[in-house]
C-alpha cells in the first residue's frame, strides 16, 4: 500500500511538472552579479530583463548558423540591455555551458554599434565553475580573446581561440557558449 501510494504521488508530481514545461526545463543560467556586471563592462547604473522564446521559424536558422542542435530545453533565452543615464550601453546574455567538471556559467558582454547592426563581444566572464583548471579559464589570457568578435568569426578552439591551459573540454565549452549567446541574439534580438 506504502508503494502504491508512492508511485501515486510521483506520477501526481510529474503530471505537475508537465503543466509548466517552459518554466521548469528552459535552460536559462541565472545572472548572479547584475549590479558589479553591468558597472565592469559598461559602466552602465540600470538594465532590463528581456525573455525571448525560441520560435520554431527562428530554430532552423540558429541551429545552422551554430552548426550544432540547440539543446532540447532550450526554447527560451534571457537577455539584459544595459542603460549608462538612460542610453542603451549593451547587452547581458548569460549562457549554461558544459565543462569537464560541471556547469560552467558564462556571462557575455555584447557592444552594439551606433546604427544597432553589428554587434561585437566587448567581454566575456564566467560567474560560477568547478573546474580543475579554473584559474585558466578565468584568466585574462583565455577570456579577452573574445573581445571584439562577431558571429562571423569562429569562435573556435584552434581557429581563432587558444584554449585555457589543461582545460580543452571546457574552453571548447565557453566558445560554443558565446558563439551562440551572439547568434540567437542576433537571430532574436537585433533592433531590440
């Protein structure tokens, strides 16, 4: 009876879960330090919250563009433009990556040229990892060769990025996240 009653209330409990699927499963990393974040890489006082869902339209473009599948909880993307006085300075995008050892979070800083067209990395930081090679991964030497890239360039270990030392895995893990924190913002967000 004991068991019966158990399985009854873990069917009850994910019948739950299935109710509010874009809540629960979307994968979206939360962004830890807003207020130091935004005054580091933009000197920015204020941001906003923007939360884009993926429509399936939008889908086939950004997995080909990516040249890899969105994973399957991915339906949604949070973005966070930053204001200096009012004025839009950038943006905040914050991706989940996959390191050896865990979730990496990864924040990218992305600059917006006047006309609002082209958009380029002006950082890259993580916010939480448990790596082994933590201190390279962190480090100014991986990290700043982000700065000043755009979609069309690869952002890829052994292409135009050199990999954190003793981290391959996690480097390759950190330039896919920003790759594709640039993509679906452009995709999703360009004029935004």
């Amino acid at each position: 009876m004991r068991k019966c009653r158990l399985l009854y209330l873990l069917i009850l409990t994910l019948s739950g879960l299935l109710c509010f699927p874009k809540i629960i499963f979307a994968g979206l990393c939360v962004w830890r330090f807003p207020d130091r974040d935004i005054k580091e890489y933009f000197d920015a006082d204020s941001y906003k919250t923007v939360i884009v869902d993926v429509p399936s339209a939008k889908k086939a473009t950004i997995e080909k563009r990516l040249g890899a599948k969105l994973d399957p909880d991915e339906n949604q993307f949070r973005f966070w433009p930053v204001y200096k006085k009012g004025v839009r300075a950038g943006t905040i995008g914050t991706h989940l990556a996959k390191g050896d050892y865990g979730a990496i979070e990864v924040v990218v800083a992305l600059e917006h040229d006047p006309a609002g067209k082209n958009l380029k990395i002006r950082a890259v930081g993580i916010q939480r990892d448990r790596e082994k090679a933590r201190a390279a991964l962190r480090s100014p030497q991986f990290l700043n060769q982000f700065i000043g890239k755009t979609s069309n360039d690869p952002l890829e270990i052994g292409k135009d990025i050199k990999q954190a030392e003793g981290a391959v895995k996690s480097s390759q893990a950190i330039a896919f996240s920003v790759k594709k924190q640039l993509i679906v913002f452009e995709e999703l967000m360009q004029g935004k």
